[in-house]
C-alpha cells in the first residue's frame, strides 16, 4: 500500500532533477527573472547561453547534469548546423533570426564596407562555447570569404559574352581550377557538428575551415 511517506521515499532520486528542470523553465520565459513577458522568451543564442550556465552550475548532481547536458546538446542542434552551413558554405540559414551572423540585404553598389555591412555579428546570439574573440572573427571572416568567392564567381559566369560583344572578348568560363567556381567543393568536408564542452573542438573545426577559404581567396 502507497501511503505518503513511502511516496516522499520513492520520489527524493528525482527532486534535484525536477527542481533544476523548473528553475530551467521559469529562467527561459522570464530570462533569468529580468523580466516576465512571455513574448519574449529566450532564443537562440541566448537560450544557449542560458542552457550552458545551467549545465555547468548542476556539475555536481550527476542525474541532473546528464539531463542538462542532453537538453542542451539537442537544443545546440539546429545552431550548430547553422554554423556548420556558414564555414563551410557560406550560406546563412537562419529564418527566424537566432544564429550570430546576421545577412543584411545586399546593396545595388560597391564600396570598401561592402561586405563589412552585409553581414555582421550579432553581439547577443554569440554562443558562450564560441566566445572567444579570435575564434568568433574566424568565423564571421570564413563564410565571408566563401560568400565573395561564390558571389564573384557568379558574377563572372553572368558576364559570358554573346556573340560579338567585343568588350568582354578576355572572358573565360570557370575552369575545374577556378577557386571562384569550385570553392565548396575544395573546402574540407564538413564533419558532424554536436555540443561539446571542450571548446577546442570547435576552434580546430573552425581553423579548418578558416585555413581553407581563406587559401581559396588568395588564389582566386
């Protein structure tokens, strides 16, 4: 028979876990109390960031930390593969808003802050695991330099000349060692990306990428 106290016995395992689970919950919708309007709830990044000081202050409760460290590694998912796609494409796939990088429209001319102002950081959607500075420009400069290699090698096929145009008689079409044309398909190829506490996997990964798409810009 089930009385209370037998049910107070059996329930004390799960206590720490379902108090971490509730101050985790009630830290996302008021972000960490600063404030309680539930339109604003946390998001990416910043939900990361959240999640992650969560992780790290439960180290010491081992059922609670294994769960943190599953909802934050399944939750880094998506941000993650929006990294991966930008070192290693170029491309920022990010609909609602909540990776660092941020793609501002692109501008009818040219100038020195061209790609200065085309994409830029966002300051609050810097993961607290890809924090540090050098590694944070790294990443910002790698999909820059890939976006500039595919975006010009577009622009160069778009210019092939139609017959008798005699201002463009210097053009040639990419060849298999156009780095403007090739430039994804020299890159490493990309491995899985998941959440790890040890930040120096994400700076090897990155240089990578970084090593890569910067050679690809001095030869283009």
């Amino acid at each position: 028979q089930l009385s209370l106290q037998k049910l107070w016995f059996y329930v004390q395992p799960a206590m720490q876990t379902l108090k971490a689970l509730n101050k985790l919950v009630v830290d996302i919708e008021t972000d960490g109390g600063a404030k309680a309007d539930r339109a604003t709830t946390l998001r990416g990044g910043m939900l990361l960031n959240l999640l992650h000081t969560h992780a790290v202050a439960a180290g010491g409760e081992q059922h609670t930390s294994k769960l943190l460290a599953f909802v934050l590694q399944e939750s880094a998912a998506p941000y993650l593969s929006m990294l991966q796609s930008w070192i290693h494409h170029g491309i920022v796939q990010d609909p609602y808003g909540e990776f660092m990088v941020e793609e501002r429209p692109k501008r009818a001319y040219f100038d020195d802050s061209y790609w200065e102002k085309r994409y830029v950081k966002r300051d609050k959607h810097v993961a607290s695991f890809l924090a540090d500075k050098e590694l944070v420009d790294k990443i910002l400069n790698t999909g820059k330099y890939l976006t500039v290699l595919r975006e010009c090698g577009q622009a160069k096929q778009r210019r092939a000349p139609e017959h008798g145009d005699q201002h463009l008689h210097n053009w040639a079409a990419p060849s298999p060692g156009d780095g403007s044309a090739t430039a994804a398909q020299q890159m490493p190829a990309p491995a899985a990306l998941t959440y790890s506490a040890n930040t120096r996997v994400y700076a090897q990964l990155v240089q990578e990428a970084y090593a890569a798409s910067s050679q690809q810009v001095l030869q283009f």
